[in-house]
C-alpha cells in the first residue's frame, strides 16, 4: 500500500473505512471515482478502464482508479446492484468554488436491491421489496417495504414460524433480506432466499435488538409498538428494517407509511409450491407473467393498480365480508360499461405518483418529475369525482381520498413546461413563480441583447460584415473574424484569444465585462434556482402521507375496473360467498387455460363439494383427460372468488376456505437435490400438518413417484386420513390412476368417484372433457402411447400384452373388482407397462433399443 498523502485520498479512505461492504462512489467534479480494490471491481464489473491518479509514481505505488460520469451514473449502479454489490454514493456537501481546502462529501445514500428508488432499476407492475426476518425458537416474524412506494407490512407468528416465515418470503419476494442470527442459521430460509428468490443476504443481529427496534418505531411512526399491532415477534423485525434503511436512506424515510400488521386471519396464506402448481402470477414453464391468473385479470392502466392487483392475486382474503365489499364495488363496474371505460381512459393518462413522490421526498426527483407529477395529480378531482357516483362502500370510500389540488396547484405553478434533465442547470421554475428568478432572467436576457448590440456596433466599426460574437463553455464570450474578412487593422482594443485555421478570436474588456455580468447572472439563476426546487420537493414531502394515500386509493380503484373489465370480457359471473363449507361450481372453467387457447372449445365442468356426502372427489381417466386441468380450475375458481373477482362459472357459491393446498404433477425441483419422490411426499406431509377442516386440497397423483405397490399404498392411506372428518376431513380433490381407489366410495362416507370420459372412434381416441360421476376402468394408457408417437410395432405389442392379460382375468378393464386391501401382481404388471411406455421417446431410440425395448416391455407383462 503506497503512502497516502493527499488529503483527498485521506478523505476517501475515512469515508471508505465506514463503508467496508460498499462500493464507494466518490463524487469528483462531473465523475464519481472508485480507488483502490473497488476500482478493480469496478472496472472488471462495468467494463471500464483501469487508470491511476499518480502516473508519475513506480507501479507499486500507483493508486488504481476507475470511474463514471455523474450524468449517467444510474445505469453503472443498476448494473452493480443486479450483480448484487451495494454502492455507497458520496457527494460533495459544499460548492467547491466556496470550498476553503478540502471540499466536504459525505454518504448520502447507499443503493441496494431492496433500497432502490429509480425508476430505471425498478419494475412498473411490481413491488420491490426490503425484507427483515426474525426467528427465536418457534415463533417468529417479518417484515417488508418497498421504499419506492412507502408500502410498508409486518408479520407476527406464535408457532411453526420457519413454516409460515418461508409462505411471507415466497408472496412478497424480496430482493434483499437482513436475517436476524437464528434465522440466517435455518438452512430452509437461506434456501428460500438464496436460491429460489435470489435474494441478496444480510445478516446483523444487532438490528433486531428489541429494545432498539421498539425506538425506531416510534420514532418513525410516533406512535408505541403496542398501539401499531407489533408484538414481540413483528416489532425486532420491523425494528430490523427501519435500522437497515436508516442506514441505507440516511434517515430520510418519512414516505414510509404506517405498517399493515397482519398476523393469520386476514390473507390467506399460501405455500410456495401451491402458488407455483396454480401459476397465479407466473407460468410454471417460463416464469414469465404469460399465462398466469394475473396476466388473464390484468387490465390495469396504472403502475399502482398493476402492483395493488398484484398483491390482491397474491393475498386472496378470508373474510367473507371484506370479499363481498370488493365484490359489491367489482359489480357496480361491471354494469356500468360507459362509466368503467370512462374511468380507465382517465386512468391510462394517470402515472406512478408513488414512485415520484418518494423520490420527491428523497429529493432525487428532478423536474420533469414534478412536471409529470403535477400532470397527474390534476386528474385527480376529475377521477375521484366519477368514482364518488357509484354506490357500494368500496367505491364511495375510495372517492373520499384527498384530491390534493393545493400540490397539482403547486407544481403547475412552479415547474415550466419543458423542464431540463438536470436539477443544477435552471431552466426548472415557469415564468411568474419567483419574482428574483424572473429579474435575473431579464437581466440574462439583457445581457444578451447587449451581446448582440455589441456585434453590430463592432461590425460597424471594423466595416467586417463577417464579423461575428460567439460563446463556447471553454473560452466564454469572444469576437471572431474570420481569415477570409481580410481585416488588416484591428481597433487595439482587440486581444488575441485564439488562433484558428481560418479564423482569429478575440475579446475587448468590454466583451469581458459583460461576459461577467451575464455569468454571474447565469450562476446566480441557476443556484436560485435548485433552491426554489428544493423548496417545492420539500412541501411536496410535507403532504407525502396523504399523497401516498391517494395514490393507494387510486391503485385501488384501478385494481376494481380491471377485475370488472377482465369479468365483462372473458363472461365470468359474481360469485356468491357465504361461510359454510360447500363449494357449488355450475359449469366452471379455467380461466387461463380457456384464454391460452382460443380456438379450442373449453368445456365447462361443475364441482361439488360439501361437508357432508361430497367431501372428497376421487378423479379418474385416462392421461390427457383433463383431470389436472379440472382440479385446478376449481382451487382457481375458489381463490378468485376470495379475490373479489368474479370467476368463470356459470353460477358459483363459495363457502370460504381458510387455505387451498396443492400437490401437482411431477415436481422439477431436480436443482434442489431431492428426488422426485422425497419432493412429492414431504409436500404431502406439510399438506398434511397444516391443513384444517376448513381446507381446500387439491391432490394430483400421489404416489406417482415410487413402486406401484407403496404408490397405491400411500395414496390410500392419504385419501382416508383427509376423508375422515375425526383426523382432517377437508374438502379434496384426488386425481388418481390407480383405479383401485375407486372402491373408497360406499366405504368411506363423503368420498365420490368421478372420471373425465373420452371414448374411441374409428380406432381414434377422442378426449370428451366432460367430468361424469363413478369410476372409469379403462385408461386408455396404449392409445395414449399412440397419440405420443409410440412406434407402431411397440403399440401392437403392448395390445397384444394387455390382451393377454385382460384374458387372464387380472387387467382392470376385468369387472372383477380387485379387494380394497389386496394389490394383484399382474394388475401391477399393466400399469407397469403402461408407466414405462409413458416414459419412452421413441424419436430417440435406435432400432436396436427399439427392440430391447420390446423385450422389456414382455418381460414385465409377465
Ligand atoms: P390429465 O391431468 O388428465 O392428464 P390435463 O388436465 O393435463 O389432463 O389436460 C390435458 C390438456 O387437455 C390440457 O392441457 C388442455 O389443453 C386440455 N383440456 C383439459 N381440460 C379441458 C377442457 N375442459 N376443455 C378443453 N380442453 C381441456
Ligand atoms: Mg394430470
């Protein structure tokens, strides 16, 4: 290490030393500099240069440097943060023409994933969020923000905290988390976190001291802990967070607003694989929000109604009366088509007031923020009129959010038309806001026309036509006279600035005089200037929370037109929504499936389910029938209706669920390092645990991923622990192969048998859709292959098998019921074919696979 000896490398490394974690972004002049290793990272990261400040010194003592220029920092730091570095911006904290020595700088922001404000970095219909969670033995807590909108929640649980800890982290998906230590310790939250979410970690125990954590509180909020809702588990996280941001934000955190405290009983909540299997925000193939729920319902024309619509998919409500306020406002839009269209036109102009605002408050916004802000407040009285006509309580206490025309009144008065980029240059404030900036105007004005005078004058007196006044940044003010004017005798007052190829620049003291005069009206503006803006960002932030209010009101009323408009143009109808314990879907369909395939009739399909004879619903037929799709539109149609949307069905009553679990298809979780099987079953297991009487299962060929035997054995023994109503009795939807099951009806009461037919036509299968009661008991596994492109000669031979063994008495197309407790080796046998045809490409195999193939496939069918 060289020997610092400047006293801005002094500096440097004082305010490094405070942020070791940190990529420091030291502001010099126009550039903000990296030294030493962070200047190494940098420029490997951003691809920049590597220089050094001392050229003059040997290598070794040379201090690497790298950096980027301050106007277009934002994309090097959106860079840096999505290859999950934290970056320490330090200004300069005094004008370096005012500055005696050394200038001041300090930190004024560190920018994190979870910390960010710039809309550059940000997603329009997404929340990001700051997570903080807590965990002492059992219980524990959470808690999120996104400091970009001032939303702000916290969590409390009592017990199974890791449980319910990892549901919060799966809905809210936050980009950075700080983990208290025992929470860093449970190896399934750094899981979650780390691979799942890739969300950057922070552990610091020190933040989740209570003590500490109950003082920020209430010296963010000016309130106790107790009189907010936070109790011993939410308060250290919450607590967490705000020391986390306080940090980051350098205290300025008055956008945050007061936290939603929720503990179990207002949303719903939801494990990570059940919102994965059901894709109620992203498709489970591509992630991409194509062909999820949300992106079917999503006709939101506002950056804060794509996120409140969002958070409303990913929190489904348990009460039936808060469903049906939402419902009752859904409906009043969903009739009134002119006034719905009205309201989404005036919504379409309307933009992020919550982003813009917090960047008010941060005084990161320049103004062509506060000119769009402005913009869009002044809808406001118009939009919360038209919302103020309707009737239900939703609405009308929606349209009693302020209208906030003092601050619309403000910014149109303030900020011109055309506002630069840059908050330091003038050219911000309209005309008639400030008297002394509009005198100084005048006099820069002046200074011009007197420039212009001065041309003339002095093309006069020279008789050079051609000569002319100009103005460049580096020399200011000079006459030129170009070489071709053949100008001899110049007055003496003429001194020489610069020599071109064809032409000389000169000056005169009087052109110097004026130079200053217009200077120092210019300097003088533009300070004036960024202080009369800081000045509207300041009383801007003074109305944040009332801003902030509308602005969720707003995302509201966004949120309702676009359940209403999704219900007009896909015809779902309001579902009924009452508490009991019966599910009554007249003619459901799924509303994805039905929208990703338009030119495919969907057919409607009706679910019972209730707490007495129809309690468990045993699915069969054949692969491809539409068993998957059919139970999982009906978890979809349940979850909607708590939603407050309306659903695709025909008619629907839905006794409200306190949770929807589900267990689908084969997991992918291969990158977990877990089998199939192990995946399939410990999902079964939490199923298990966390289900109540009251809850919706949705169990989709379990068993699946182990031997035939212990498959049936295991899905058995699951289908008669939900069924019974002394061990879990919920409502269940079972998809089963195994054909077996089907005899569970007449055995156990409130177990039902139904099947999805399709039937064989000129040699062709052809898939009807349509789900029937009682039991099929054929599965059309072989014509299945076919349909899958199984050769030929392979789907002869497995016929010829399954012949063969139909003959025998043992396949289960024999009517000969196989006794519940008893499994027969051959029926194993055909189901075994059957799985392993499934499981064969044919367009990979060579004709000598081909044919050990068919080998295999006799010597199991024996
Ligand atoms: P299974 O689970 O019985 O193997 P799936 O539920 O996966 O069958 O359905 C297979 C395909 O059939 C789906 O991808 C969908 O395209 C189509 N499908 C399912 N149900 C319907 C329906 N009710 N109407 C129209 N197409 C359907
Ligand atoms: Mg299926």
């Amino acid at each position: 290490m060289p020997a610092e000896t400047t006293p801005m490398k002094i500096q440097y490394n004082t305010i490094k030393a405070e942020h070791p974690d940190c990529l420091l972004f030291y502001r010099l002049g126009d550039f903000y500099e990296m030294f030493d290793e962070d200047a190494v990272v940098g420029a490997r990261e951003l691809e920049l240069a590597l220089t050094t400040r001392d050229r003059g010194k040997p290598e070794d003592e040379q201090t690497p440097m790298c950096g980027v220029p301050f106007h277009s920092a934002e994309q090097y730091i959106s860079r840096l943060i999505a290859k999950g570095y934290k970056v320490a911006v330090c200004e300069q904290m005094e004008d370096p023409k005012l500055a005696k020595g050394i200038v001041k700088r300090g930190v004024i922001r560190i920018i994190s994933p979870g910390t960010v404000i710039e809309s550059s970095m940000l997603s329009e219909g997404e929340s990001n969020y700051l997570g903080a969670v807590y965990l002492n033995g059992g219980r524990g807590g959470c808690a999120f923000a996104d400091v970009s909108t001032g939303e702000v929640c916290a969590a409390s649980f009592e017990k199974n905290a890791v449980t319910h800890l990892l549901n919060e982290l799966s809905r809210f998906r936050p980009r950075e988390a700080v983990l208290s230590a025992a929470a860093g310790k449970s190896a399934e939250i750094r899981d979650m976190l780390d691979k799942r979410l890739d969300c950057r970690l922070e552990e610091a125990e020190g933040l989740f001291d209570p003590g500490q954590a109950a003082e920020r509180v209430s010296a963010q909020y000016a309130a106790d802990a107790s009189a907010l809702g936070l109790d011993e588990n939410a308060l250290p996280a919450l607590g967490a967070l705000l020391g986390y941001l306080t940090e980051a934000q350098r205290g300025n955190m008055s956008q945050l607003r007061r936290p939603d405290v929720f503990s179990r009983g207002r949303y719903m909540e939801l494990d990570a694989s059940t919102r994965r299997h059901l894709e109620l925000t992203e498709n489970l193939r591509t992630g991409e929000k194509k062909g999820s729920l949300l992106w079917v319902l999503d006709k939101t024309r506002t950056p804060m109604g794509g996120r409140t619509l969002r958070s409303w998919v990913e929190r489904p409500l348990l009460s039936p009366l808060a469903i049906r306020r939402r419902l009752a406002a859904v409906e009043e839009l969903y009739r009134d088509n002119v006034g719905r269209g009205e309201l989404m036109e005036l919504l379409r102009s309307m933009g992020d007031i919550q982003r813009l605002t917090s960047r008010a408050v941060y005084g990161t916004a320049n103004g062509r923020d506060m000119l769009a802000l402005g913009n869009y407040l002044s809808l406001l009285p118009e939009l919360l009129s038209r919302a103020g006509k309707y009737k239900s309580a939703m609405l009308t206490g929606l349209a009693r959010a302020d209208a906030l025309e003092d601050i619309a009144l403000l910014l149109r008065r303030a900020i011109c038309d055309e506002p630069p980029f840059s908050v330091r240059e003038g050219g911000i404030l309209r005309t008639g806001y400030s008297e002394e900036v509009d005198r100084l105007r005048d006099l820069r004005q002046h200074g011009a026309d007197r420039v212009a005078e001065l041309e003339a004058r002095e093309r006069e007196r020279t008789g050079i036509k051609k000569l002319r006044v100009s103005y460049n940044k580096v020399f200011g003010y000079y006459i030129d006279v170009p070489n071709s004017a053949g100008a001899t005798a110049l007055p003496e007052e003429y001194i020489r600035k610069q020599t071109l190829v064809n032409a000389e620049r000169y000056f005169t003291p009087e052109l110097k005089a004026l130079e200053e005069d217009i200077t120092s009206a210019r300097d003088r503006i533009e300070q004036l200037e960024y202080d009369y803006f800081m000045d509207v960002l300041r009383q801007v932030a003074q109305r944040v929370d009332d801003i902030q209010n509308t602005a969720a009101a707003v995302g509201e009323l966004d949120a309702l037109c676009s359940l209403a408009e999704a219900a007009v143009r896909n015809g779902y109808v309001c579902p009924q929504v009452e508490v009991s314990r019966r599910i009554q879907i007249t003619q459901g369909r799924h509303p994805v499936v039905e929208q990703m395939q338009p030119d495919v009739l969907f057919v409607p399909n009706d679910t019972h389910l209730n707490d007495a004879q129809d309690r468990v619903a045993i699915v069969t037929g054949p692969n491809m029938a539409g068993k998957s799709t059919y139970m999982r539109q009906t978890a979809i149609i349940v979850l909607m209706a708590q939603m407050g949307s309306f659903v695709p069905a025909k008619d629907a009553v839905i006794g409200v669920v306190d949770r929807v679990f589900t267990r689908i298809g084969a997991s992918d979780d291969l990158a977990g390092g877990q089998s199939t099987f192990m995946v399939e079953m410990s999902e079964v297991a939490s199923i298990l645990k966390n289900a109540t009487s009251d809850s919706l299962l949705i169990l989709d060929e379990i068993g699946r991923g182990t031997s035939t035997y212990d498959g049936m054995a295991i899905a058995r023994a699951v289908l008669e622990y939900c069924a019974d109503p002394k061990r879990l009795g919920a409502k269940t939807m079972f998809a089963t192969h195994y054909h077996e099951l089907s005899v569970l009806e007449g055995t156990l009461p409130g177990v039902r048998n139904y099947n999805i037919t399709a039937k064989r036509q000129n040699g062709k299968l052809i898939f009807l859709r349509k789900i029937m009661p009682g039991a099929t008991d054929e599965s059309y596994g072989i014509e299945v292959a076919k349909l899958a492109g199984v050769p030929d000669a392979v789907i002869r031979a497995a016929s010829g098998h399954l012949r063969e063994l139909t003959e025998k008495g043992a396949a289960p197309a024999a009517k000969e019921k196989v006794r519940s407790d008893q499994v027969s080796l051959a029926d194993m046998g055909a189901d075994a074919l059957a799985e392993r045809l499934r499981g064969v490409d044919p367009d990979s195999l060579t004709p000598r696979e081909a044919l050990e193939l068919l080998y295999e496939l006799k010597k199991l069918s024996q």
